[in-house]
C-alpha cells in the first residue's frame, strides 16, 4: 500500500502544543493555588506541565518596525452596520463597523480572493460575496465555509474622533491566516497499528475534521486514508473553466515550505492564479502542502483502500491486508461516478472526470479535435465550457429538454443553453448513448438513439454518481436503499463512535424542518467535516449551514443557494438574456433556493437570511407589496410622522404621509409624487427618473452614503427641506421599527436644502427584512 509517508515506527511520544493567541499568557490555577500552563495529553485531554518545560509563544509580530499604523477615517464616516476598504500603505484593510465598535479585518476571502467588502454583514459576521464564507468581524476567525483559512484581525483605536488602524507589515501582504493548531510530533510507542482517530475519505470533510481536531487542541494520533495517489486536493477544480476576478489558489508548489506559509511569508499574490481547471498539475491543487501534513502530524495514506468495518472491535482492513484499530472513525469516501452501459462502453478515451490525470488527459486528446460530453449537469457543462476554446467541436448529449432544468428550472437552463450555443457548442437534447464505436480501439464515433452520429476522438461522461459505501454493506452501519449514509443533526451513524460526513451521508436540514437530504456541494462538506471532529470532542455541535455552490462558464459566475429540490414555481428578477438576473425558487408559500447571475452579492444575502432562521415567503413579492401598501403605510403613518418629529401625522389617500407634515419650510405645496412613502418596485436608475433625482452630489448630508445601480428601490421619497436629522429618523425607523423593507432595497431621497440653497441626492441602505422580500415577480 502506497503512502505519502511509510508506515510508523514505534518511537517514543512527542507533543507540541501552540496555544491560540486569546490564551497566551492566561494561566490556569491548579490545585496547589499557583498558575501552570496548558498542554494536552496524547489522548487529547488537558494537563498541566512546570513554567520551565513551557514553549515559546512570540508575539506574531517581530517589532514595531515590522508595523504600520495610519489613521483611515473619522468616527462618523462609517455608520453602524457599513464596511469600506482602508489603505494602510503596506496594503488593504477591510474596516467594519457594528454596534458602535470598528473591527479591521484581512480585506480578501483566503478562500478564492474575493472582496469582502462587496460582501454581507449580519449578525456580527461578513459572507464573501462569491462562494459565501463567513467570518466573525471579532476575530476574524473562518466561521462557515467553504475554505480553510481565517482572515488577519488588526488593532483598532479611537483618538480625537480618528479611527486608527495597527497592522503587521508582513500580515498585511497576506489575505488568509491558519488557525493555530495542537501539534502530534509522532504517534504513540508501541501503536503504529492502531490510531485514535481514523478518517476514510481525504476530501474537504476528511481534511476539514482533521484540522478541526488540531485546532481543537486534540494531540493524539490522526490517520486520513484516501484511494488517490495525491494529497486533498480541490476537485471542484477540475472543471471549473474560469475563475471569478482576482482568483487566487492558496496553496504552494512543492519546493514551498510550511513554515513559509504559516509564517505569513507567501501571500495568494505570490502564489499565482490557479491554472485553468482540466490543465491543472496535482500540486497546483492541493488544499496543503506535504509539509503542512508532517508539521501537524496528520498522517496521510495515499492510495489506501478499506474493503472492511468491523465495527465491534473498532478495526479496519484495507485491500493490502493492513489492519489499523481505531478509537473514533470518520467515514467520507464520497461518491464514484456513474459511467455507460450501452453497447462499445470499453473502448479507449471515454473518461469519467475524478483525478487530475483524467483531466489532464482529456485536454490534451481533444485539443484540435472533437469531443462529446454526456451530460447537461454541472460537471458536463463545465467541461463542455472549457473544451471550447482547446477543441476542434465540442457536443454535449443530455436525456432532458434543456441543461439543468431539474436544478435550475426550463427558463434559466435555456437562457445558459443560448450561451453555450453562442459559443459554438452542439446540443442532442432528449437523446440517449446507445453505442461507442471505436477504430483500432480508439473512440472515433458516439451513436445516439436518436439515430444521429457524432464524431468523437474523446468523450467525457458526466452523468451523476453513487456514493462508494460498498464496503460497508457487511459492516452493521446503517445504509439506505440507495447506498447513503443516514445521520443526524451531529454526524453520528447508528454505531456510537462513527461518524459520516461528504457526498455520502444524508443528513437533517435543520431550515426544510429537517428533511433528510443528500447535499454533494463542496462547501457542505466542510462544514459536515468540522461538525463530526466537534463531536468528536464532545462539544454537541449541530448543522446548521445553508447549502451554497457555485459554477463558471465562459467568464460568467453563476451562484446558488438553498436546497430547491421540489420547487414548483420560479420568480426572476433581472434580464435572462443579458445574463444578469436572480431567480427564487418556491416551493407553495416559501423560497427555498435562489441564483443569480451578475446580481452579486444577492445569493449571499439570501443565504445570510436563511441562516438566521427566518423564511422568504412567496407572497412578499412586488404585487403583495403593492397591493396591501395602503394597508402597511396607515398602520405605520403615525409612527413615521413621529419619528420624524411632526407629531400627529396622519395617513392620507392611498397611504401616503404629505412631506408638508414634516418639519421644514417647503417652498411649494407637495404633489402626489413628492410624498412619503411612494411604493414603487424600480430599479436604482429608474428611481432615479421617477423621483426626479440626480446623481448624488458631495455633502455634508450625503458624504459616504453609497449609491448602488445594481439594487431594486422600493421607496422613494421627496422633499423640500433639509435632511439632517430627520433622514435619520426615517431610515431608523424603517429599519428598528418595521423590519420590513429592504436588505436588497435603497432608500432613495430627493431634497432641497432651502436654508443653504443646496440640491443634492442621499441615498441610504437599510437592515436586513423580515416581513417584504422584494423582488419582480416575472413567472416561469
């Protein structure tokens, strides 16, 4: 059996243990009354060790030489709940500020280098804008995934109304920072055929658990076995046929060192852009360097399979006949996929995509000729994306009438199917394989059904795939009738001590009143991975992550979130045919899933509002909103005439709050269009024109106010007198008090500042909705 290291020899135990830096320099009292510091035995447990025998724990910065401090703001340019990237000189910052605090944080996602400050803030957390991880704006520390790594916290201080940033030089270079993590030098005497923690499966929840463990401080012996020959590596990778601006792979080339990289030595910069998907080296891949692995104590078993569990005496044998005990077992061993039963399905050059040496194959036989791809899903439809520009023909064969239409829905699979046409890409829609011909051997035809023939010198098949839990059938775990692992909300298997996570597991959904489901999204194996090394430890951690994934063709980025299996309907805002839209998909009264097309970061926004635990209901659509305004603005008229200092404010026709009502002098009395609120479902520049707005114009009232052209309006607003104070009475109520308009909604005023003879246009953002979800309502 091959490994990325030999087998162990017995060797005397050895710990290292590197505190996280919240715990330097606290002590723990022990039971004589004096301070010890904390370690961890080999089984993971704490003790307590002499002052002498203490490992150095430097600071993370050298010096102050190594520092810059510069002041970025003043205290009233960010309002609570805003974020704007800072310039510290030696490179960006990202500065948030929420509930009175500001908080400067690494300004990148370390994940595929996304700008966070396009992202969402909720709940004491930012989400990337494009693959939607979370991280806590306190500490900066990875929250939801995908990704490994956590974003660089800096110091923050207040002086004369200054806000003052306070970073590492070094730290500022970088856009990703490890956890600091327990460290098993070598595995216990005596032991090397057994292990505390056995992982079968080296994806994301494979390699996710593994570092959790570490991270939580656990020390003793980790084993993570794969069938690949390589180290984890990203597979999503493999047919990903662009990459969103800035992408940057966090991962080194083989001569790198793992102290380089948690040192802060080489930052996403210096590493490169990822090469482009099927032409990708294995190094070019990994999610961590070979050293990462040696200095963690991780061991890695490369092309190790286990062909039995026996669960009762915790053991298991691989196909080598090497036998390994262990204490607590992880099994993620994905899924394989399906490959062609028709008629000359053993001939050369028809692949199923699963290692970098497939892919790499496929480019380069199809690189000036022609190559078929069976089947219209993701997988397929990226490849057929990225074959375009390296083959002669690219034709893509699919059972349904149009791609992705059981995930996307019949409007938005044409409108992408339109884009591939564009780009010179045959579709055999509703049509089957029913023979592979070949010419001394190699691919030369693919026959359809349908009766046409297609020239083919390589074909890739994307038809789905079933989880590889063969090996457990014998084993007393739990399968269902399809071959799935069923656990709960903790990851647990019927069996105490097995836990499951990854492609193979169906799981509880906590927001779908937890359905049992089967999610094969990369992100969500990150998080099934932390979950199961959580309770591991004992620490009774429950899923709760909302699905989220994400594609690329021909430069386009496409995002999704939620679980929509079962949607009955689809409500899509935006234009398909420019590919710029978003498209909620419902099942009765409740969205259940959104995507979007250049409409970020509106993906993120739903999965934030989803996390929260509150729904998006069918009804809170355009016409609902219009047609109860009246209803809405009379219950709330009183109250925003209050809030806006003119007591006794009453509603008028129709629901609308004359801006005569409120203080100021208004040189004219108001039209029908000049009254608060005026409900309207526009986009940004059409609540421009309708409110007879210009652009915004620097003031002090609207200085750092952003003005978005890609956010629906749902009021807008006129009048003749200056905003100051009462704007902010408005918006605060709008977003205290009704909790109803706008997450995704500007808020749009027009005013005359008679006192200064001033014109201008403020516009404001409110907080995240509850009760009105706006979107156009354009049905499938």
């Amino acid at each position: 059996m091959g490994g990325c290291f030999s087998k162990p020899k017995p060797v005397e135990l050895k710990i290292e243990v590197v505190l996280p830096e919240k715990e330097r320099g606290k002590e723990e009292l022990s039971a004589s009354g004096k301070g010890s510091p904390r370690a961890y035995q080999g089984n993971g447990t704490a003790r307590h060790f002499h002052t002498e025998e203490r490992l150095p724990a430097p600071h993370p910065y050298a010096g102050t030489q190594d520092c810059v401090e510069a002041a970025v703001c003043h205290v009233k340019d960010l309002e609570n709940g805003q974020m704007r990237e800072v310039e510290l000189g030696w490179g960006k910052v990202l500065l948030v500020k929420e509930n009175g605090e500001f908080h400067a944080l690494g300004h990148k996602c370390p994940h595929y280098g996304a700008p966070l400050v396009k992202g969402v803030l909720s709940r004491g957390r930012v989400r990337c804008p494009w693959h939607g991880a979370c991280f806590n704006i306190s500490t900066g520390d990875l929250e939801d995934f995908p990704g490994l790594d956590s974003l660089h916290k800096f110091q923050v201080k207040i002086e004369k109304e200054k806000v003052y940033v306070w970073a590492s030089k070094q730290a500022l270079q970088l856009q990703r920072r490890t956890k600091v993590m327990a460290k098993c030098i070598s595995p216990s005497a005596g032991h090397s055929g057994s292990t505390n923690v056995l992982i079968v499966g080296a994806g994301a929840a494979g390699l996710v658990c593994a570092e959790t463990l570490r991270q939580e401080g656990f020390s003793d012996r980790i084993v993570l076995c794969t069938l690949d020959r390589h180290l984890p590596y990203d597979r999503p990778k493999l047919s990903k046929p662009t990459c969103d601006p800035g992408l940057a792979l966090p991962s080194l080339g083989p001569r790198a060192s793992v102290a380089k990289w948690n040192s802060g030595c080489l930052a996403l910069s210096q590493v490169g852009c990822i090469l482009q998907s099927l032409d990708a080296q294995p190094e070019q891949l990994a999610l961590r360097p070979k050293e990462f692995f040696r200095a963690y104590g991780i061991e890695v078993l490369t092309e190790a399979q286990v062909v039995t569990v026996d669960v009762r005496n915790k053991k298991v044998v691989f196909k080598d006949g090497f036998k390994l005990e262990y204490n607590k077992l992880l099994l993620a061993p994905g899924s394989s996929p399906k490959t062609l039963s028709c008629k000359g399905k053993e001939v050369e050059n028809v692949f199923t995509l699963r290692t970098p040496e497939d892919a790499n194959r496929v480019v380069r036989l199809a690189r000036g000729r022609n190559a078929v791809v069976v089947g219209a899903g993701f997988l397929g439809m990226e490849v057929a994306a990225y074959l375009t520009e390296k083959a002669h023909s690219v034709s893509v064969v699919e059972l349904e009438e149009t791609p992705f239409r059981r995930f996307l829905g019949e409007r938005v699979g044409r409108a992408l199917m339109k884009m591939f046409e564009n780009n010179r890409v045959k579709f055999y829609m509703q049509t089957e394989v029913s023979e592979l011909r070949a010419q001394e051997g190699k691919l030369k035809e693919v026959v359809l059904k349908s009766s046409k023939v297609v020239r083919a010198d390589v074909c890739v098949v994307g038809i789905g795939a079933v989880p590889a839990t063969g090996f457990l059938r014998q084993s007393g775990i739990s399968l269902d009738s399809r071959g799935f692992i069923p656990v709960n909300k903790m990851m647990q298997t019927n069996i105490p001590g097995v836990f499951a996570a990854g492609d193979a597991v169906t799981f509880p959904l906590a927001w779908r009143n937890n359905r049992k489901v089967n999610i094969p999204h990369w992100q969500m194996a990150h998080a099934q991975g932390r979950v199961a090394a959580q309770n591991m430890l004992a620490q009774e951690a429950e899923i709760s992550t909302v699905p989220y994934l994400w594609t690329a063709m021909f430069g386009k980025s496409l995002r999704y979130a939620g679980y929509g299996e079962g949607f009955d309907d689809v409500i899509i805002q935006g234009d398909l045919e420019e590919l710029k839209f978003v498209a909620f998909y419902t099942k009765g009264d409740e969205v259940i899933a959104v995507a979007s097309m250049n409409y970020d970061p509106i993906v993120s926004k739903v999965a934030e509002v989803l996390a929260s635990g509150r729904a998006i209901r069918k009804r809170e659509d355009r016409r609902y909103v219009l047609a109860h305004r009246e209803r809405i603005l009379s219950l709330h008229a009183a109250d925003l005439g209050r809030h806006a200092g003119a007591p006794g404010t009453e509603a008028k026709p129709w629901g609308q709050v004359p801006t005569s009502n409120f203080p100021g002098s208004p040189t004219r009395e108001p039209e029908s269009s000049q009254c608060l609120p005026w409900a309207a479902w526009l986009t940004s520049r059409e609540a421009l024109a309708a409110s007879r707005c210009s652009p915004p114009k620097a003031s002090a009232a609207t200085k750092g106010w952003p003005w978005r052209q890609d956010r629906p309006c749902l009021f807008s607003c006129y009048w003749d007198w200056s905003p100051v104070g009462a704007l902010q009475h408005i918006r605060h109520y709008l977003k205290i008090k009704t909790h109803t308009f706008a997450d995704l909604c500007d808020f749009h005023c027009n005013w005359a500042n008679t006192r200064e003879g001033e014109t201008g246009t403020a516009t404001e953002c409110s907080m995240p909705h509850q009760e009105v979800w706006p979107v156009s309502a354009q049905r499938r």
